[in-house]
C-alpha cells in the first residue's frame, strides 16, 4: 500500500520538473492552445516583491482555480507524457484486463458478482469513514459506520449488503474529494501506469487514502503472512470487477470517439468537478422502512 503513496509523490516530483513540456491540448477532438509555462523553481534571497508575484502567477497558472477550469477545462500540460502513459494502459487492458473481465463475467453468476463488489466496498468502509469525518458530514459518516457494522456481521463480512435494503445506500468518498472540498484545485491532469486517470490533487488523494487504510496495519499486527499478496488481491478484485461492469460502456465509449484519450480526460474532470460540486450540500436521510435503494456503479 505505500508503494501507492510513492508513486503519487514520484508523480507530483515528476510533473513539476515537466512545466514547461506543456503541448497543445485537445477537448474531445478540438484542437486548443496549451497553457503556459511551467513553474520555474529558483531560490531567492532577501525579500523581492517582483519576484515573489512572478512565481504566485506560474504557481497559479499550474494549480488553477475551479473558476479558471470553468474556462479551459481540461488543463492537461504534460499531454504528451500521458498520453504515452494512455496508449501503455489501453494496451494492457486490451490484451489482459479486458478478456479476464470478460471470462469473470461470463463464469460468475451475477450473485456472486455482486458478492466480490460488496466485500471490496464494505474493506473500503473505514477509509470512507475518515473522510467524511474530515469534511464534516456527520450523518454520512454515521451511516456509513452502521453499513460496515451490519454488513460485517448480518452480511457475512460484507457478502451480502443488508444495510442497503435498511435504507442506507453506499456511497464513497476520497481524500481527493477532500481536498478539492476545502478547496484545492484539481491541478494538471494525469494518466498514472495501471491507476488511469487522475489529476495531481487525487494522485495525493491516493497516496493519503493508502496511508489511512487500516488494514495493512492490521495484517502486519496480525502477523499474517503473504500480508502483501492479499492487498494486492482485494485491489485486482476491485478493479476486475469494475472493468467487468463497464465492458460494454468503455466498448461503446471508444467506438464513438473521435479521440478517446481526449474523451476519457474530459469524462473524468467532469465527473471529479461534480463530486466534489455535491459534496457541499450532498445529505444522507436514511429511513428504515425505504425499499432497497439502487446502489451506485
């Protein structure tokens, strides 16, 4: 799990000694103009107030503002990189993931489909815990603590989710969400090897969130054996099992595509910009007679 956080901070380190390898960017197949340089990193002594605002406007122009996204939208200024980086994790979807997704799909009955969801979500119950303790959303993070409680328990260690038909429908939260909710810019975007896409402010989030997962630290107090095969196995479960549900969505998604790098950057920002928009009055009400409610994808 820490080698997750050191890919993240190798990422970050990365991505700002490349500043100025910004190209030009593209927004669902329209060609437009790169940002600007990159951050020019110098040491300076004594005070120098040119100096100082200079280096506030690249440190802007790197990390902008939601509002400065609201007008370029997808601030990709290490295209060239990630799209290497896009073409090295489409080929080993295609020629890996993808038919071990499709054999998964095909071999596993649905119930048990849904069985491996629910276990890798309920193991992500405590990580989703802290973060909405941290974003002050305490009827969520109630609910969520009475989701791991019952599942763990009356749900066979989350085989099964009862809490679900209780009226306490999943949700998640990262520290990614966490951050922009305080407001910190997405920063550039960035497609990491294997993980996809991200920006700089979820890269951290990632590195944060693998850091507050307690169960690492639990099997090495445990002192169970092969500790780092059975983490390794609960994020290829996830990830397999995610790619299994959305076969045919990234099928039909690429077919219609003009440019599906592009695409799948533009998809993403906005998806992460309408987390993070919700999560300021987002409001869980659960009620213990509502029917089960449609879990999300």
């Amino acid at each position: 799990m820490h080698r997750v956080f050191a890919l993240a901070v190798a990422l970050a380190l990365f991505a700002g000694c490349a500043g100025q390898a910004a190209g030009p960017m593209l927004h669902d197949g329209t060609a437009r103009p790169g940002p600007g340089q990159g951050v020019q990193l110098a040491q300076v002594d004594g005070d120098s107030d040119a100096l100082e605002e200079e280096e506030d406007d690249d440190f802007g122009d790197l990390f902008p503002s939601d509002e400065s996204l609201m007008i370029e939208e997808d601030f990709d200024p290490f295209e060239t990189v990630n799209r290497f980086i896009f073409a090295i994790n489409e080929a080993i979807d295609v020629l890996v993931l993808q038919p071990v997704a499709a054999t998964y799909r095909f071999l596993l009955p649905q119930v048990v489909q849904d069985s491996v969801r629910n276990v890798t979500r309920n193991l992500k119950a405590p990580v989703i815990f802290v973060n909405e303790v941290w974003q002050g959303k305490n009827d969520r993070a109630s609910a969520t603590i009475v989701r791991f409680l019952a599942n763990s328990t009356l749900g066979l260690a989350g085989l099964f989710d009862v809490a679900d038909s209780w009226g306490y429908p999943y949700h998640d939260e990262d520290f990614g969400q966490t951050l922009g909710l305080y407001g910190a810019g997405p920063g550039p975007y960035l497609v990491l090897p294997l993980f996809g896409p991200s920006t700089i402010r979820d890269a951290i989030g990632l590195g944060v969130d693998s850091l507050i997962d307690p169960w690492s630290y639990v099997l090495t107090a445990a002192d169970v054996k092969d500790d780092t095969e059975i983490l390794l196995g609960r994020r290829i479960a996830a990830g397999l099992d995610l790619r299994a549900r959305n076969l045919d969505t990234l099928e039909d998604l690429k077919r219609d595509s003009v440019d599906f790098y592009a695409r799948i950057r533009s998809l993403y920002l906005q998806n992460r910009r309408s987390l993070i928009d919700d999560d300021a009055d987002n409001t869980l009400e659960p009620n213990a007679n509502a029917p089960g409610s449609e879990t999300n994808q």
